[in-house]
C-alpha cells in the first residue's frame, strides 16, 4: 500500500439562497468502492483520533462542517516510515478516498467541534479494523 493510493478530490459546493449544498459522493464517482454504510463522527476542537487501520473498507471522507486535519501513516517495503497529511473541510472542500491497509488518525481544528462523514464501502465489522494508542506511531500533532 502507498500514501499515493489515497485519492483527494474537490467536492462541489453550490451556493444556494439559505444555505449551500455540498456534494459528497455519487455511485460513478472516482473512489468509490461500494455502499456498506454512512456515519458521522464529531471531533472537538484540538482532539485527536488515532490512529486505526481498516483491513477491508475504504474509506470516503468528507468534512461538510468545520475543519480537520488528516494524518495518514505507512512503513514502506524497505522499513521508512512516511507520512501524508491532508486538511479538508468549509475552507477545503473535498473527500478524500482511503483504500484498505493505512494507519490513519484526525485532528479536530475548528471551534467548537467539525463534522467528519464517512461513505464506507462495507458495514462496520470491528473484525476489520486494528487500532493503536495515539503514541504508537511518532507524528506530532500540532
């Protein structure tokens, strides 16, 4: 698995008179693996969740409100850790497209909590997913 199979893709936002829309997935798009289910998870302002590894899933991620930092992590073939980092939300918008096998973890960055949307493509199976304590894996979160 590489950093380079992680897919970002703006998003439409279309202003509309009362609030905009803004676009997350459709079937055809680039990413997308199948619907096994949608969730929301909210993160408080400077938390951070991690760090999980999906064995099975991938990931469609979307932040319609505030802003989040994603972090995602890897050891190459040869041994070098290697990290990508991606921040999504109403100042970014895009998903961003988690195939299986990356450790990845996120960071709350607006005030007083961001809405993050997963499109998965499998229902939730805590068979599939491996999870780390926070300091497991050498990123500062800043």
């Amino acid at each position: 698995m590489k950093l380079s199979d992680i897919l970002l893709a703006p998003q439409p936002r279309i202003e509309t008179i009362g609030g905009d829309v803004l676009h997350a997935m459709k079937q055809g798009d680039v990413g997308y693996a199948g619907f096994g289910e949608a969730y929301f998870s909210l993160v408080s302002h400077g938390a951070v969740k991690a760090w999980k590894r999906h064995t099975r899933m991938t990931l469609n991620l979307v932040v319609p409100v505030g802003q989040v930092r994603f972090v995602f992590y890897i050891v190459d073939s040869v041994g070098v850790e290697k990290f990508r980092v991606e921040e999504i939300g109403q100042d970014c918008y895009a998903r961003i497209t988690v195939p299986p096998g990356i450790w990845f973890g996120f960071k709350g960055l607006s005030s007083p909590q961001s809405l993050v949307l997963n499109i998965a493509s499998i229902p939730h199976d805590p068979n599939e997913v491996e999870r780390l304590p926070v300091s497991n894996i050498n990123y500062i979160w800043i």
